[in-house]
C-alpha cells in the first residue's frame, strides 16, 4: 500500500496494531529550534533517528546529547539513532533550526535497555554493480551488530547508488513464518529522492507468475509491505535513499525467500549474500 506525502502534524504514520502490517510502527516528527514532542508505546521497541537535524533525547532519564548530524538531506552526513525499550516515556528536544525525526518501530513484549548508535558505529554495506543496475548502500542503525541487544527491529537506510537503478532484486518476500526457509517479517519504507523532484516504482507482486500492483513513488512516499515480492526502481537521473524498517513475527533476523523465476540472478549480483547475511 502507498501512502501518499502529508503533513503528518507529528502523527503515526503507520500507526500501533495497523491493519496491513501490525508488526511496524512509523511516525515522522518534524520540529524547530527548542520545541520538543514526548512518546511512549506500549508493545512496541523504537528506535529515533534524525533524517536532518539534531536533537537531544530523554529516555526514562538517560540522556542521549546532540543526536543527528545531518543538514539539507538525507545524503548530507551519516545516520544516528538510539535504541528506545517497550513503554519507555521520550522526550525529544530539537537544537537545530529545524529537524526532521523518523519514528521507527516493531511489536515487541520485553523490555530491554536503551542504547545509542552514532555514525561511526554504523554497519556499512555496498553491494551490486552499475552494470546489473543493482549497486545500492546500505547503512544498518539497528543490523547485526545490536542482535543481542534488540527484540525484533530492524532499521536501516538504503542508497541506489547508480542513477536509474533497482533494489530489493532479485525479487524477495517475507510474509510466511516457515523457517528455515523464510520468516515473517512485516516491512515499512519512505522514500525520498535527489534532486527532490525525482520519483520511481514500487512494485508488488502477490503471486509469482501473476501481475501484481505497482505504485508511482515521490519524495515523502511511504509504503506498507505486508505480502509478496517487492522490487524498487528510481527514474534514471535521479537517486533514491529509503528509510527502512522489518518487524518480525517470532524472530528478529531476516530470512529472505527469493522468487524462484528470478533466483539465477543471486549468481549475478556481486557482494548480495554479505548483503542478505546483515539482516539479523
């Protein structure tokens, strides 16, 4: 499903308990200088990160200073974000002129200690080639390296790097918990694209061999993933970065289920397997 850029006015986006994907939760909380937005959410581990901006944040009483680095956009400087536990009450009190925070979160039932990650500490991961139009970045806030400190959430940024590009191919799904093979994990993104005006395709295909649904994406799109293989492409010319966050059902690392029409082309895509191997 696609939802459309809105004013949100600091509102879940992808609200608790949503009917498509309950297992995700997502807001974008836009402040200035000095405002601040307080939350809590019981059921749900959250994890703060600045798309722009800094703030200072206030988790149960640890203090967590001068979180984000970002100007302009999302390609000016690294991601940072922290860890916040099941029902812990946040306070997030913006320093810069302005900024721009993403909320992501996973249903969750234990409560676990908050924690931060600053840019240096990010799981980097670069992968594909220009020439199969899969060379894309991927920056882990919440990857492999927090599995031990994390319930179900994973949080990530991903970069197309080559104008025109794909992700998520080979075609993948993540809808059915029958393990090994493949895990439940409900998926939620927001786009947004350089120069701003630049847009793509999200694909959703239900059932292989069988047309599925596509949805013209712009700068601000968010989209809800609850079934069925699900590529991406940006418009040549343009680049797309993607906010990205996996809820699992009884698990938290990603087991991908690769669209078997298309599965000869892992064969093709330099570097995929470290890139499927960090999702956990």
């Amino acid at each position: 499903m696609h939802i459309a850029p809105y004013d949100n006015q600091n509102r879940a986006i992808v609200d608790v308990d949503d009917d498509l994907v309950p297992l995700t939760y997502f807001n974008i909380v836009k402040l200035t200088k000095g405002q601040t937005f307080d939350y809590g959410l019981a059921g749900y581990e959250t994890c703060v990160v600045p798309a722009t901006g800094t703030v200072d944040l206030d988790v149960e009483g640890a203090a967590f200073a001068a979180l984000g680095n970002r100007g302009a956009d999302v390609w000016d400087g690294e991601p940072e974000g922290v860890y916040v536990p099941v029902a812990a009450k946040v306070r997030m009190t913006c320093l810069s002129d302005t900024a721009e925070v993403f909320v992501a979160g996973a249903k969750y039932d234990r409560v676990r200690e908050p924690f931060e990650v600053r840019s240096h500490q990010l799981d980097l991961v670069q992968y594909g080639s220009d020439d199969t139009k899969t060379h894309r970045k991927i920056k882990h806030i919440l990857g492999a390296e927090h599995h031990d400190k994390v319930g179900r959430l994973l949080v990530s940024e991903l970069f197309t790097v080559g104008q025109g590009g794909w992700s998520g191919f080979p075609s993948h799904k993540h809808d059915t918990d029958r393990l090994p093979d493949e895990s439940r994990h409900d998926e939620t993104y927001n786009f947004r694209f350089r120069p701003s005006y630049g847009s793509g395709l999200q694909m959703l295909q239900r059932e292989d061999g069988q047309p599925g649904d596509a949805y013209h994406i712009v700068d601000g799109s968010t989209i809800k993933i609850d079934k069925g293989y699900h590529p991406c492409c940006v418009l040549p010319g343009y680049e797309m970065y993607y906010f990205t966050i996996l809820g699992g059902l009884s698990q938290r690392s990603l087991k991908q289920y690769f669209q078997p029409t298309h599965a000869e082309q892992l064969q093709t895509i330099p570097g995929i397997m470290d890139m499927v191997a960090k999702f956990k």
